[in-house]
C-alpha cells in the first residue's frame, strides 16, 4: 500500500481503491536508420511562419532535409518556392498526417 493510500484511509477512516487514468501510450523501440539529420516544421502553411526564410536558408543548411508537415493557404507557393531552388532535393513536403504516423515519423527524428 502506498504512503499517499495509508494516509488517506486514516484520514477519512474508510478504505478505497484509486483508480489512475492515463492515455494509451504505444513505445515502440526499434533501430532508427542511419538517415541524414532532418528537421521539422509540423503545422499551417500560413503567412507568418517563417518558411519562406526556411526554405530560403535550405541550401546554407548542408546535410540536412527540411520534412514540412500541414497544409495551409501558402502550400502552392511554398512547394514551388522549394522547387525552384538549390537544395529541392532536401525539402519535402508530407502534408496532412494521422497522429500515428506524426507519431513514428518522431521516433525516426535524431
């Protein structure tokens, strides 16, 4: 019994059981592969954000990919801006994904 229970079941002179609520948590432990450094931008593709400047800075940023995850009102843009410079091959654009898969594109981040 826990220190926290005991004290409880004292204090209020009447046993009971604690019930813990947590969400389903799924860790999934494997070998990530040796992939390239990425980073992540997850989120809208809106005025603001600063990736315009991200993509700007891409080809400054060597060995790494940009993985941009969302859509937005600048998507058409953003894709074309990408397209059109030096590092195209390092940006990619994922667009909307499920929360399980946000999930194990995390577990691949280094």
């Amino acid at each position: 019994m826990k220190v926290w229970q005991t004290f409880f079941q004292a204090d209020f002179k009447r046993s009971f059981i604690v019930f813990t609520m947590y969400p389903y948590i799924k860790i999934t432990l494997r070998k990530i592969p040796q992939k390239p450094p990425f980073i992540v931008y997850q989120g809208m593709l809106n005025a603001g954000r600063g990736l315009e400047t991200m993509i700007e800075a891409m080809p400054m940023i060597k060995n790494m990919h940009l993985n941009i995850i969302g859509e937005g009102d600048l998507s058409e843009e953003l894709r074309s801006q990408a397209k059109s410079g030096p590092a195209r091959d390092r940006i990619h654009f994922l667009g909307w994904l499920t929360p399980a898969q946000i999930s194990d594109f995390y577990l691949k981040a280094r």
